[in-house]
C-alpha cells in the first residue's frame, strides 16, 4: 500500500527529477501533471488517485489512476477517449469522475477546453496560408555555381574547337577523313541542312517577286490608261458647254447690242481658262453668226 504523505515529504523536501525551480515558484514537467505546478494536490506520484486530460495526435483522453493499479506500472493508468462533442465530452468526464474530489474534477474540465482551443487554432492554421522558412545553403550553392562556370568554359572551348575543324575540312587541310564524334558529325550536317532549306526558301521568294514584277506593270499601266480616259471625257464636256455658252451669247448680242460687249468680256475670261486652239476657233465663229442674224 502506497502512502501518499511520506512520498511528498521525500520528494518536497529531497531531490525530485521532474522539478524545476525559479525564484519566485516550483514548476513539474511529469507529463500526466494536471497543472503543470509542483504541488501536494497536483503531483501525479503523491496521490494514489489521480486524474488528467492528454492529447495525442489530435485525439483527447481522459487518464485515471487508482490505488488497485499501483503495483501494476502497465496497467497503472486508465485510458478513456473523449468525443469531438464539447458537450457529450464534459459529460464524459462527469460520469468517469463522478465520486473523485473536486479539485480533480473542476481541473481535468479546465485542462480540456484548454487543449479543445488551441487544437481549433491548429486546424485554422493550417486552411490559412503560411510562410515556410527555407535554409539557404551556401556551400551547396558556391560549388554548383562554380561547376556551371566550368561547364560554360568547357563548352565554348569545345565549340571552338568543332568550329576550327570543319573549318579545316572545307579548306581541304586533310586529306584523308578521320573518325570524329557521332553526335558531332549529326550537329553538322543539321546545320548545313538548315543552312540550304534557307538559302532555297529566299531563291524561291526572289523568283516569285521576279514573277509578280510584269503583272503589277500590267496592273499600273492599266490604271493610267483609265485616268487618261477619264480626264479626256471631262475635257470634251466643259469644250461642249462652253460652245452652246459662247453661241448663246452671240445670238443674244445680235438682238441687244448694248449687252454684246459684257457678254464678249464674259466669253473671253471663260475661253482664257481653255487651250489656245479653242480660243481661235470660238473667235472665228462668234462673228459668222452674227453676220447671218443681221442680213434676215
């Protein structure tokens, strides 16, 4: 049989492993403390009967220990898992401990909605976006940076070097062929068939310009003719119009001699716009027609 006050005053008095001490309070880092404070009514080895609430991986229990399982370490404390249902769970805890002291009790609902909250935190943290903080590697990044430098160094060396030999085979420095790299020779014939389909596709645009180049002519040669056959059209109508005004303006300076002077003014001014050759004509007619008025 256990007894409980020769435990505490050995473990009050004397070396304890689990206790921490500050200036101003004692504190226990046992992990089935209800309080978390080196006390007589909340030190889990001191009391025979004894109750507290743990979380493991999300999931709250209820441990109880007894006086009937003291001898028995396995199967010294009793474990009871609570349900997610704030409610159903204080019940729970209430029918469990239901003849313990009330100290116990009132503690173990505390230390339950104490672990319910911040395990509704953690859930909320981890829908929320957080920052992730990665180490920077500096060694790891000195060494590949100096491995890319030398693969850059070894790569225009290299191309150099393919450069000077094809360069060497057009001019005919070697007789006789030698064995290069497969993967070499493959690159260089790509980029001379490359350099062939391009050189065919500008011959190909050049012939087509070539082509194009009468028929555009035609194309121009046509709307220049359609310009000239449009302006000639619009010089013979003002030549037409400015006969029938030229003749109307003589008839009626025949009968009104008075007016014969204005109106020739007019016609000249009109005739001065047009060529030379339709002023001569207009000035020999003018009088033949008035002439014939005057004789009837």
């Amino acid at each position: 049989m256990q007894h409980d006050d020769v435990v505490w005053a050995i473990i009050n008095k004397t070396h304890c492993s689990h206790k921490v001490t500050t200036q101003t309070q004692h504190f226990c880092r046992n992990e089935f403390n209800l309080t978390g404070l080196c006390s007589r009514a909340s030190c889990p080895l001191a009391n025979s009967k004894y109750a507290t609430i743990r979380e493991e991986n999300g999931i709250i229990y209820l441990y109880m220990k007894t006086a009937e399982r003291v001898m028995f370490p396995a199967k010294q404390w009793e474990k009871v898992k609570l349900s997610r249902n704030f409610e159903k769970a204080i019940h729970q805890i209430n029918e469990n401990l239901l003849y313990w002291p009330g100290f116990i009790k009132a503690k173990c609902k505390q230390r339950f909605v104490k672990i319910t909250q911040y395990l509704i935190r953690m859930r909320k943290l981890k829908l929320r976006r957080v920052k992730e903080i990665v180490p920077i590697q500096r060694k790891i990044e000195r060494r590949e940076r100096r491995r890319e430098e030398k693969a850059l160094v070894a790569a225009r060396i290299d191309n150099a070097i393919e450069k000077q030999l094809l360069e060497r085979l057009k001019k005919g420095t070697y007789n006789d062929i030698y064995n290069f790299p497969q993967m070499a020779f493959d690159a260089a014939l790509k980029a001379e068939e490359v350099s062939d389909e391009s050189e065919s596709e500008r011959e190909d645009e050049d012939e087509r310009e070539v082509e194009m180049e009468p028929e555009l002519e035609r194309e121009l040669q046509a709307v220049e003719e359609t310009d000239e056959f449009v302006e000639g059209d619009s010089d013979m109508d003002s030549d037409e119009e400015s006969d029938s005004g030229h003749r109307d303006g003589a008839e009626v300076g025949s009968d009104f001699e008075s007016e014969t002077s204005d109106i020739e003014d007019v016609a000249e001014k009109i005739v001065s716009r047009k060529k030379p050759r339709v002023e001569i004509e207009y000035e020999t007619e003018v009088p033949s027609v008035s002439k014939k008025k005057i004789k009837h």
